[in-house]
C-alpha cells in the first residue's frame, strides 16, 4: 500500500480523459486538475493547502464542485474501477460487496438526561 499520493499514471489518464469535456482551450490542464482533485481526496487537507506544483486552489474546487454535482466524478470513478479489475485479470464488478454501519444509542427526550452539575449537586437539568 503507498503511503503518500503518486500521480496518475498514463494509461490511468487514458482511461479518465474519455469522459472529459475537450470543448475548450484551458490554461491548465485537465490532468492537472484531476491530479490535485485526487490529492485533495488522499490527504484529506484544506483547499487553500494545495501544493504550488497543482493549480490554484479556487479553480480545483470550482471543477470539483462542478463534477461532483453532475456526477461526473462518480462515473469516472466507476470507469477506473472497472479498468483496475480488468487489469487484475477480476470481472467488471464485485462479486461480493462489504457493507458496515455503526449503531449508537441516543436518549430519546433531553429529560431523561440527567447528572449531577458540576459541584452545585443539582441532580437532573439546570433550571433558569
């Protein structure tokens, strides 16, 4: 497993850039921004924290925000998945699918929440 982010590879790019929009000339390129979206994604850091060998941040986002809300993100998400199965010689989809959830428990009215406040040895609720 990496413990840092590594870049797209080629044949990673090649498989994204299929379902990108090629309408226009940027001044960046879209690989460029899908590096940093992906950055973005493996470190988990704030926007304004993204490298200075990635474009700036506010472009990033707005692609992001953009993709996400189209579903563009997803579907290339989807595509890339399918390529890295194929790749391992595996079918297209899961055979098996994992899904885990955690259950808390929460007391249903605040009045039956009760302690003791602080040194004042008030039991139940403070009152006004």
């Amino acid at each position: 497993m990496q413990s840092c982010y590594q870049r797209l590879t080629d044949s990673q790019w090649e498989v994204m850039k299929e379902s990108l929009p090629t309408q226009r000339k940027r001044q960046h390129s879209l690989r460029e921004i899908v590096d940093a979206i992906l950055w973005y994604l493996r470190v988990g850091s704030q926007w304004r924290n993204l490298p200075a060998s990635f474009p700036k941040w506010a472009l990033v986002y707005y692609y992001f925000h953009q993709w996400q809300a189209d579903g563009t993100l997803a579907k290339r998400n989807w595509h890339l998945n399918i390529w890295e199965r194929k790749r391992r010689k595996k079918e297209d989809s899961p055979s098996l699918w994992c899904i885990d959830s955690q259950s808390i428990k929460v007391a249903p009215f605040v009045s039956q929440q009760t302690g003791i406040d602080g040194n004042k040895k008030v039991n139940g609720r403070k009152g006004t």
